[in-house]
C-alpha cells in the first residue's frame, strides 16, 4: 500500500514536472507568435529585398547588393555576430530575351520561352529543327539515335496532379528539365524544350537549373504550359508539314566570382560550441525578385532571431540564421557552410531550411526520422505546435542548402519546413515570383513556426 | 487457455473487420480526391458564376440569374433530383456609387468608402458632421448622448492580429458593422463609418450587412483600413480645426422578391427519409464576383454529388446539394431550408456548410462536439484524411446557412468546413473577391475534402 503511495506520489512529482515544462514551452510559442504577427518586421524587410534590390542571381549586382543590405540588416539588429563567409560562385548570365517560335511552313506562333539556367547559347542566328515530343527521359532510349538525331526534344511530361503536396509533382517531373538536356544531347538531338514544371495552366515560362553532367551541351529553354499545350496539339495533328521550333538564345556562363553566405548569430549562454541553423537562400533566379523563392526563406531566418532578441529569450546554444548562396545553380553556399563548420570542429544538433515559399505553415520534416524519434517528436511537441496549426511533424527531406552537413556532421538533425504547397509552383522561377504574391500574415505565420521549432529544440534537443 | 485463444480470436476478426471498412474507405477517399484533382468540374464552373453571371446580391437580375444557371447545371450532372425552394428575399440596392470625404476646413480628402448593406441613404445632398473616433460599443455607453449627438461615430477597432485563424478576429472586431450603426443612432449619431472588417492595409472598402434592429436607421458605410487609419490619424493631431466627414449614399431596400434555394439530390440506397446536406450560399455582395464568398461553397457542393456519381459510389441516405439564397443580408435561404424539412418530417443525418472560401482544406469543425465525440471521431476517422491534411476535427460552428436546421432538428451534427483562413478577409466583401483569387487546386482539394466526410458520415454515422 506504501509503494503505491509512494508510486503515485513520484508520478505526480513527475506529472507536475512535465507540466511546467509545458507551460513554459507554451507560454514562449504565445509571445513569439504575437512578436510575429503584431510586431513582425519581415514582411517590411522582404518588400525591400524585393523592390529596392530585385533579383539576385549568382554573380549579378543584384546578388551582391543584397549580400550588402543583409549584412546590415542583420547588424542593425544588433546579433551577437554577423559576417560574411567568402565562396566563389558560378556567373550564368540569360543574355537577350529568348526567342522560341513554333514553325509550320509558314505559320510562325511565338510562344513564351526561357532558357534553362545553365544552358549553353544557340548559334547566333538561333536554330530550326523539327520537334519529337517524349514523355520521359526512358523514351530517349525506346528511340534510340537514329530517331533523335538533329531535332529538338520537346519533353512535355505534365505535372502528376494526384500529389496532394506539389513538391511530390515537381519531383517526379523535375528529371525533364534537371537532365532532360544532357541525356537528349546524347542521341543527338539539337537543342531541348521542356513543358514548364507547374500544374498552373499559363502562359509563364518557368526556368531552373540543368545539368549537363558529362554530355554534350546543347541549347535548352522551358515553354511555358499553354504553349507546351498547343504544339503537343499541333504534333497531334500529324500534319503534311512538318512542326519545327525555331530556338534562338544568348546565354553564356561567365568566369566564377567571388561572393558571401550572409550570417547572424545569437551566442548560446550554455554551449559555446553547438550550433543551431535556421537558413534559406539569398541568390534568385533572374526572371523576377525571387520573392516566394527564397525572400521569405532569408526574412524568415533573420526574423527567428529578431523574434528571440524580441522576447528576451536567450538560447542555450548558438543559433545561426544563415542566407546562403547559389542554391539555384550549384549549391556552393551550402556546400561552402558544411566545410567550413567540419574545418572549424563546430558541434551542429540541427539545420533547418526554410526554401518551400512563405505560405501558411503545416509543419516540418525531418530526415533522420526513426518511427520511435518521429513518435517521441509527435508525443512530445505535437500539442504544443497544434494551436499554430503548424503540428504535421513528418519524414521527409531537410533541403538543398543545408544537405551537405549530412556528410560533414553525421549526427545532425536536417529539417525541412513544410508550408502550404498548392500555389507554390504556380510562381516558382516564373516573372511572377513578385513581392505582391506573399501573404504578410502567412509569411509571419511561418517565421514564428521556425522559430518555435529552434526554441523547443535549443531547449529540450532532439533525442527521441 | 482455451478462452483465452477464443478471445484472440475473437480480437482477431474484430481487427480484420475494422481494417477491411478502413481499407475500403481509404481508397474510396483516393478515388475521391484523384477525381477532383485530375477532372475535377469544380474550377470551370466557378469561371462561368464569376465571369459569365458575376455579383448575385439577393433579389437582383445576377441573383435570379444564378438560379436559372445553377438548376441547369445539376440537371446537367444528372443527380436524381433537382429542384427550386421558393423563398421571399430582401431586396436592397446600393444605388449611386457613394461619396465619402474627410473635411478639415477647406480641405477635402476622398476615402474608399461603400455603404453597408441594409444601411439607409444618406440625405440627398449628403450629410456633413464632425468625426468622433470609438473603439469600441461600450464607449458610447461611457460617452453618452451629450458627446455623440449630432456626430458621425467613427468605429476604428481593428482586428486582432494574435488570432491564428482570420475568423477569431472576424468575429471580436464584427460588432461594430454588425450593430454597431444601430447602437450610435441610439445616442443620436447622424451616420455611422466603421473601419473596414480585415487585417489587411488596403484600400479596399469591405461592405456586409449591419442590422438596426429596433433602433433609428442612419446612414451606415465601411472605410478603407488606409482611410481608417488616415482620419485617426488626423483625430489625433487635435488639430484646431475641426475634423469633418462628408458621406453620400443612396441606397434603399425595396420590396421583397420572390428567389429561390436551388438543390439537388442524389437518392439513397438504403435510407428514404435521411439526409445529408452539403452546402454554400448563390447570393453574394454586388461590389465584385462572389468568388471566394460564396462562390466555391456552391461550386464544392455540387462537386460533391458530382464526385459521387463520377466514382460510382451510391449513398446509403439521400445527400443534397443546396444553394443557399440571401446568406448575405438576411439568412432566409436558411431558414426556408430548414422550415420544410421539419414541414416535410425529414430525418437530417448532419448538414455540412463550406463558407470560408475556396482555400486550402485543414478540417472541419462540429457543433455538437462533446469530448467523447472529439476523441471518437479522431480515433476513426483522422488516419484517413491525414494523407489529405484535412484531419483537423474539431469543436466549432457550423454555419449561418444551415444554422436554423439547430432548431427544427435538434439531432442534427452541424459541419462547418475549415480551409486555410488567412487571405479570406483579403478580399471578403471587397471588388477583389473575383476569379482571379481562387486556386484552382485549392477549391478542387476542399471539394474532395467534404466529399470525403459526407462519404464517411454516409457510410458510419455520427456516432462517436
């Protein structure tokens, strides 16, 4: 009867305990979401990276401009360290406005075409050749040489709209524009076109890196949906006359240059050597002001800070917003961080990138998610994170940016913030990627979730 | 031994029965969703209500054309019936476009401004007074009539920001629109200006409905948040000169006309007088298209029934689609709705209401939620529409429409869909509540969302 009591007493003890563990989690996730909804500053900061700096691509002025006003931004609030971290990046440049007219005898249509980030220039004059429209990379091989041989690959495989998160789409459609290009260069073909990575049926172009990897460079440019729409008819038609596409592109990679990951950091009062990241990517492609990709991410990052700085919490370990960059056209700024953390024997318990657009938070996904950590994470924070409404805590992948700390620092955490995905690629590299486009209480929605997140693991760690 | 290997048995088959039922509703949910992503009809008839017919604001030409539309359109998909409910509708009319200007001296700054609906017309020539700024209802009450009469009571509470769901700060800030005009007039107001019911800073005016109840009718209109935020601007400045207002509006309500709920109804299998309705409301304010209010309700709800026939699945009870008739300004669609049903002895399963826009779905919110019905309805059904991230069951309203139901069947569950709130009050009542707002897989995932929960209700019940 005693060792019960006594059982119960200790149950108690420990019931109380946890209790006012949560109620001091709770009470923190209150103040940073209020800081974030009614005093929230990145929304303002975002309309200024958007409209007063623009786009950003990897070695422009733009990129280097807003390395400048982000270093300042960060040291205006007063971080415990802001600096810059040197990394040569690649100098991809579009050159004169694309041309991509379908021709048929001589009927000439336009359509709205940009190359693919990357991509080699046509011949000065452009180029004509008849178009082969393949589903899949696979039908390359079906057709073999002697059928691709001096045309233009057009591939037109759509977005899979049975995906409930967009991201699923993109990825099993992505491989068209990814190494679409240099697989079709193979056999021969000319130039490539890929119908534009979105379910949105529209008129944008939607550019993105590509990847020759060892094979011939040849010309490559993305057609927006409609027009992807109307020469799939044409080709359907099986006219007499032959449908060709004439190409003309100026682009050209130039010289590497010299350019920063922008960092801010709040000391950590107890671990003067662990490290939390939050981050996303300062660079943008050149088509708009990269404002969804990835504005938000960088406000967001600099504004979990503020918001800590805000509400007087001071971190157990160090916390790092980081602005990466070049993770549009080859990942440097990333790859650079890993190193130079692995070179400095810096401790890191987690990185979390927010590059999925400012949209209303969902939740997080994480890669090294055992069933017991994500039973444990779910147990454990589910019910805090629930009244945010930003309580799906899945697997899934953390992103490109911080993907290589995987290999620098195999205990890390990566972590992948999950908003709302369904208008995410209705912009994504399109000229539609405008500041007008976010939503000011989505975006701060999704800046307090990181921010909770990073809280609950300063405080509490990852250990599930 | 023995009993306990028949009690494992036992377990056994209850097990495999559970996982069968569980079995056959998650891929009747995948086929659900499937058919709305990949042919949903949702999208293109909203395109018509919105571009072909536009603002329905009950009793107008828009209104009795929607009607005509609507019934065609579920006689076209087929369903066993379909039919009009006659029901008499106020008839207000905004007339002129109104005039609202701040006067300081000679001074005159015109404001966006539209007059709420119901509210009377101004004078001919307009009504000038001086501006006296109230947070709040209460504030007269402390003021009294010696400080408001003869002024324009100018309601300047904005929303609260904290609220995570828009709806929260919708409904604390509502009373200054919804009675408030009547409530200053008690005092001896002349008009009234309410700053308009959004966190957003525009310059849109947000109109809706106000009601005087017994109290004199003074002319009543809502101002741009910009504008708000401008006049107490001004307020504050305690300038010498006066701070004035200028409002001219010249509405009126005419006599009741005779509109109708549009319906339709697929038969069910197994039970001839249950009922399940799923529905939104046709009419809509006239400033723009009633798009996301209500526009995608009706457009989901026939898209349920469509959905239904177009995957083949034949419902145990009869499920009905209803449009909705004067949400807006006067509810009488409703209460028609409900009136019959208790006339006609129909026994209503649950009624299900989609009005909080075309948006991502999150859940659905229950009425009648007792913990026991909380926990029951979590354990069954959240697994299967978690892969949809619509698995937020929770307590709350139903909806203005089927609300009267409460009454006339008192063991009714009321449903309210839940999407997405956060742009909602963006554009609610505003001339941006157009096409143009609604993502076409947002509104096809909330139609695949209350399709999958009648399709439960129908199968299981509601008892938890």
């Amino acid at each position: 009867m005693k060792l019960k009591a006594t059982a119960l007493c200790l149950l108690a003890g420990v019931g109380l305990s946890l209790q006012t563990h949560a109620q001091t989690d709770s009470l923190m996730l209150r103040k940073i979401f209020d800081e974030a909804l009614v005093k929230g500053e990145c929304y303002e900061n975002l309309r200024y990276l958007c409209k007063k700096i623009g786009s950003r691509l990897s070695g422009s002025a733009g990129a280097q401009k807003s390395v400048a006003w982000s270093k300042k931004l960060m040291e205006g609030y007063g971080f415990d360290k802001v600096y810059l971290q040197e990394v040569m990046v690649p100098h991809w440049v579009r050159g004169e406005k694309e041309q991509g007219i379908i021709v048929m005898g001589d009927t000439r249509t336009p359509v709205a075409m940009a190359a693919l980030g990357g991509s080699v220039a046509s011949p000065k004059a452009g180029i004509t050749a008849q178009v082969i429209e393949l589903q899949s990379l696979k039908e390359l091989e079906t057709l073999g040489e002697a059928r691709i041989k001096g045309k233009i690959v057009f591939f037109n495989r759509p977005f899979d709209e049975r995906f409930i998160e967009t991201g699923g789409a993109y990825g099993t459609a992505g491989d068209q524009r990814n190494v679409g290009p240099g697989a079709a260069a193979k056999y021969g073909a000319v130039a490539v076109i890929v119908r534009s990575l979105t379910a949105s049926l529209d008129n944008y172009p939607h550019t993105g890196g590509t990847n020759y990897g060892d094979n011939p460079k040849i010309p490559a440019a993305a057609i927006s949906t409609m027009a992807a729409n109307k020469l799939s008819m044409l080709l359907k038609q099986r006219s007499a006359i032959p449908v060709k596409f004439f190409l003309k592109t100026s682009c050209q990679t130039l010289p590497d240059v010299l350019s920063y990951n922008v960092i801010g950091e709040l000391k950590g009062t107890e671990n003067n050597n662990k490290y939390i990241t939050v981050g996303g990517h300062l660079d943008s492609w050149d088509l708009a002001e990269g404002a969804h990709d990835d504005g938000t991410g960088v406000m967001q990052s600099a504004e979990v800070l503020r918001i800590f700085k805000a509400v007087g919490y001071r971190p157990k370990n160090n916390i790092r917003a980081v602005f990466f960059m070049n993770e549009e056209n080859g990942h440097k700024g990333g790859i650079k961080y890993a190193e130079q953390a692995l070179k400095d024997k810096e401790e890191h318990i987690a990185a979390l990138e927010t590059d999925e657009g400012g949209f209303t938070p969902r939740g997080f996904s994480f890669e090294r998610a055992t069933p017991a950590f994500l039973k444990g994470i779910n147990q454990q924070w589910k019910a805090l994170l629930e009244p945010y409404e930003t309580d799906r805590l899945v697997a899934g992948g953390g992103g490109t940016d911080i993907g290589p700390l995987r290999q620098t620092h195999p205990n890390i955490q990566l972590i992948g913030f999950r908003p709302d995905s369904q208008r995410y690629f209705d912009i994504h590299h399109t000229p539609n990627d405008v500041f007008e486009n976010v939503n000011k209480r989505e975006l701060e929605l999704g800046a307090a979730a990181c921010a909770s997140l990073i809280y609950l693991i300063d405080q509490h760690g990852l250990s599930f």
